[in-house]
C-alpha cells in the first residue's frame, strides 16, 4: 500500500500550501480570514456560529477572528431588528476586495503546482480526490 509515500507527498504540498498562502496574504489577511470572506460571500450575512463547521475551531475563537476582521474593516457586525440577540455578520467592500486578492493568490499556487501535470492528469487527480473525500463522507 502507497500510505507512506502519499502521507509524505500530501505533507509536502500542505506544507508548502499553507506557507505561500502565509507570505502572499500577509499583512492584511489570514487563511482563516479568506475562508470566512469566501463563506460570507457565498452565503450573504451569517450568525458567528454558523462558521464554525466552516473554520473547525471554537466558538472563542470564531468570535477573537472576527474581532480582527472588524478592526481590519473587513467584516461588520449588525444586531437584528427583531432580536437584539442575534448579530449577523456581513462582508465588507474592503472584505470583497481582499477575498479577490486571496483567490487569486490560491489560484496562483494551485495553477503552478497542477501545471506540472497534463490536463488529462490534472482532472483524473480531480476525480480521484472527489473520490476519497466522497469516500469519507459515506
């Protein structure tokens, strides 16, 4: 079985992932911060616990984000009309402008590491990873 030899290689590109992604949102956007933008985007305003699924941290720290990302001007906080209990979170025009910025950073890294490989190759490792993560899902 090819465990090892994936476990290694899957390491690998994380590692170097996570690592260009730091360096090219730095100074004014996370990782993190890109995936709520992009969930926001997607889902128009949204309570601070439904992006928990979204983010697999605490609520703590869903909340300390979000503090950042308010401070940063790329999130606003609003209280409900109707229930001052709830807060929606709403993405900004600076928090749209950064979610572009980061795509196409993400884009960059993944269009140059799957530019090694034919386009051929390129959707059957696709439909192999559609694969495994359908696998984990049943």
């Amino acid at each position: 079985m090819q465990t090892s030899e994936f476990a290694k290689l899957w390491f690998k590109l994380t590692k170097d992932y996570k690592a260009y992604m730091e360096q090219n949102l730095a100074p004014s956007l996370t990782e993190s911060q890109l995936t709520v933008l992009e969930v926001l985007r997607e889902n128009g305003r949204m309570k601070p616990s439904q992006l928990i699924p979204f983010l697999a941290t605490t609520p703590a720290a869903v909340t300390m984000l979000l503090d950042r990302m308010e401070k940063n001007e790329l999130v606003t906080r609003i209280r409900d009309q109707e229930d001052r209990r709830i807060v929606w979170i709403l993405i900004t025009d600076r928090g749209k402008e950064e979610a572009d910025r980061g795509i196409q950073i993400r884009n960059d890294f993944l269009s140059a590491a799957l530019g090694r490989i034919s386009i051929h190759n390129q959707n059957l490792l696709v439909y192999l990873l559609g694969k495994i993560t359908a696998a984990g899902q049943a």
